[in-house]
DNA sequence: GGCGTGACTTATA
DNA sequence: ATATAAGCCACGC
C-alpha cells in the first residue's frame, strides 16, 4: 500500500467526536514524519466524503493556516457538529478530543 | 532522475 | 519565546 493510501485509510478511521494531528496520523500510516505527506494527501483529498479532512489538525490542535477546503469557518461548524469543542485559543482540546486508539 | 514547493513535526540554538 | 535545519513523500517542471 503506498503512503497515500495508508494516510487515506487512517484519517477515514478516524471515529466522530475526534480529531487527529497530521503527526499522528503520519505516525499510523507508518513513520511520524510523514505529516507533510499527510498534508498533502489531504490536499488532493480524492475523497472528500470519505475523508474528513477537517478532523485532522495541526500539533497544538490548531487548524491548519492554509486550510482551505471550503474555510476555517466551516471546519469549526463540522467540528462543532461533531461534539467537538473549541478553547478559547480557537483550537481543539487535544486532551479530550485528540484520537485514541487505544482508549 | 533532479530541484523546488508544500495542509507538518521535531530538534537545536 | 522565535528562527533555522533536517527529515519524509508526492507533484510539477
């Protein structure tokens, strides 16, 4: 499977009412330091419907400042709708919402 | 195949 | 705290 595919199929796995940083998923998909690839597949997004891309976000929980596949508005809006909130900082509470596998 | 660029992250100064 | 370097992978020229 190329790097591609497998950012693909980690960021679809990604559960409601949780985001993931590009370093995580770069980390499932097989080495931490792929997050620019992430970025980049993001990017391309082939499948929009299949891949919320705005579940993955950056480190810190912040949006991305190129984000822009329809605006960072939106993406607080389709967060919000998934039962994700925002800190006062405009970012996501990684240690409630952050992705976990594990738990 | 090389080079530059990019929705990133980590390490070092 | 910011700035810079390096690492990774895909795309366009």
């Amino acid at each position: 499977m190329n790097t591609f595919e497998k950012i693909y199929e980690v960021v679809k796995m990604i559960p409601c009412g949780r985001v993931a940083s590009y370093g995580q998923v770069a980390a499932y998909a097989g080495n931490p330091r792929r997050s620019r690839v992430v970025g980049y597949a993001l990017h391309v997004n082939p499948d929009p419907d299949a891949i919320p891309c705005y579940r993955v976000v950056t480190k810190d929980g912040g949006l991305s400042e190129a984000f822009a596949f329809g605006g960072e508005n939106v993406q607080r809006e389709l967060l919000l709708r998934d039962g994700v909130e925002f800190t006062q900082d405009g970012r996501v509470d990684m240690e409630k919402y952050r992705w976990r596998p594990n738990f």
